[in-house]
C-alpha cells in the first residue's frame, strides 16, 4: 500500500534532531524522498543514513536556515538530486543565541537572570530572530519559487510555539519570533495560495526534545505539561503527525492555519 506522500520530494530543516527528526522519518515511511537541512552534521547524517538503510530516499545538506545562501544551496542540491519539490518544512529554530554552541552560561532557562532585555546583548537578540524568523521566511520563500517554477503547487508548515502567545521575558526574542512565524504563514497562505501552494504551521507546547533538555533540569517543563488538561508533555512523534495532516491531501482545503500542538495550553 502506498503512502501518504509517495513520490513526493520534501526538504525538512532542523531534520537532525527533535521534531523534525520524527517529522524526516515520518515522511520517509510515507513514500517521500527527504532533504535533511541542518547545522547538526552528526544528527543530520544518521537520519539520512537511517531512511536509507530502511529502503528510502534522503540527502542531506548542512544549512543555516539564517543564511540566504544556504538555503539557495539547499532547494537547488534537493532537486538536483531527487527531480522536484513539493514540499518545505521549516522546523529549525533555536531557543537562545548560543543553543547551538550549548554555552550554559547563556541559558534562558538555567540563568534568567541574564536573559531578560535589560541584560541581553542586542547581538543575542538578532541572532534568535535571524534563526527563527527571518530564517523561516527564506526557507519558505525559496520553496515556493521552485514550487512555482514546476508549476505543480505545494506545501509548507512552518513552525511556531505555544510561546507565541504568552509572553515570557526570558525569551522574549523566541516569543516575538514564533508570533511572527503565525503571521508569516497567513501572509504566505494568501500569496501563495494562487500558485497552488498551500501554507500552515503547527504551534507545539511542551515537547520532550533536545531544545528543551534545560528547561527539563530544572523541572519547570514537567510541572508545566503536567499541569494541561492532558496531564503530560508531548512526544515529537506527535507533532510530526500534524506535520504530515498540514502536508498531506487530508488538508487540502486547509490553508494559512496555525495549529497548537500543545494538550490543551489556554484552554483552562
């Protein structure tokens, strides 16, 4: 039996770890060819590694979504390889300036005090929004052209976070740039629409990832996804799932929508 996304070409960014790791190898189970785009080198290998030794198709690509040229060098490595593009998933991102580096001394979530707009250098600020918002628009931005250009429409889903609609000081550059992340992908939705390309996002809460590995030290996760409605945090298997509904034809009418993944966050 063939699967939801046989034939299809995606290129997921952040597919080394986390939830794009679940959504690269979800999609991969369900017939698609996968682009891993990630600065993790070491993650981004064995997943693409991984998809083939389980009898699928992958690349994968260093990338930093922030970089105009690397997301170029992506789109064109993808259909060089794999013949098309249909869809994009921007899951990269990154809680604080320096995650990718793992300085502790710079964690949000283990130093706050550091971390509110009075203490942070505007450098760290600027670094968050390149990643997790201009980056978004580039990836998406760059998809669509080469969707447009084959002319057979498309797909993104962008991520955002339950954090775009609570403010929090510590992260208050994450905040301001998921928020942005919502209203890109309304702005996409309504451009793109008329090229067949259709444009969502998902809004995960708490989700058991490496991104959140600190904030799990010091508690403050479990004690928040234990204190939703569904009494527990997430699995990033389950987010992937709605990445894959936002990709697949069971959404076909559906577009410029930002889904929370999120058991139930404000709805208490």
């Amino acid at each position: 039996m063939a699967g939801e996304l046989e034939g299809k070409v995606s290129i997921i960014t952040g597919g080394g770890s986390g939830m794009g790791r679940s959504s690269a190898l979800m999609f991969a189970r369900e017939g698609a060819a996968v682009a891993i785009a990630d600065v993790n080198d070491e993650g981004g290998e064995q997943v693409a590694a991984q998809i083939e030794d389980s009898g699928g198709n992958a690349l994968f690509v260093h990338t930093d979504t922030s970089s105009e040229a690397d997301v170029l060098n992506v789109v064109s490595k993808t259909v060089e390889k794999f013949g098309r593009l249909d869809s994009m998933v921007t899951a990269a991102g990154i809680s604080y300036a320096n995650y990718v580096e793992g300085d502790e001394a710079t964690d949000p979530f283990l130093h706050p005090e550091t971390a509110t707009i009075l203490n942070k250098p505007t450098e760290r600020w600027q670094k968050v929004i390149d990643v997790n918002l201009t980056g978004v628009m580039l990836c998406a931005r760059e998809a669509a052209r080469q969707m447009v250009a084959e002319g057979h429409g498309g797909t993104i889903v962008n991520f955002s976070s339950i954090a775009a609609y609570g403010p929090s000081p510590g992260i208050m550059d994450y905040c301001v740039a998921k928020v942005g992340v919502v209203m890109l992908t309304r702005c996409f939705a309504v451009e793109f629409g008329p090229h067949g390309i259709r444009v969502n996002a998902v809004a995960p809460g708490p989700i058991d990832t490496p991104m959140t590995a600190s904030l799990q030290r010091t508690g403050a996760l479990q004690q928040q996804g234990g204190s939703l409605p569904l009494g527990r945090m997430a699995q990033p298997e389950e987010v992937a799932e709605a990445v894959l509904f936002f990709t697949s034809d069971r959404s076909s009418y559906v577009t410029g929508k930002t889904l929370g993944v999120d058991g139930g966050t404000n709805t208490v």
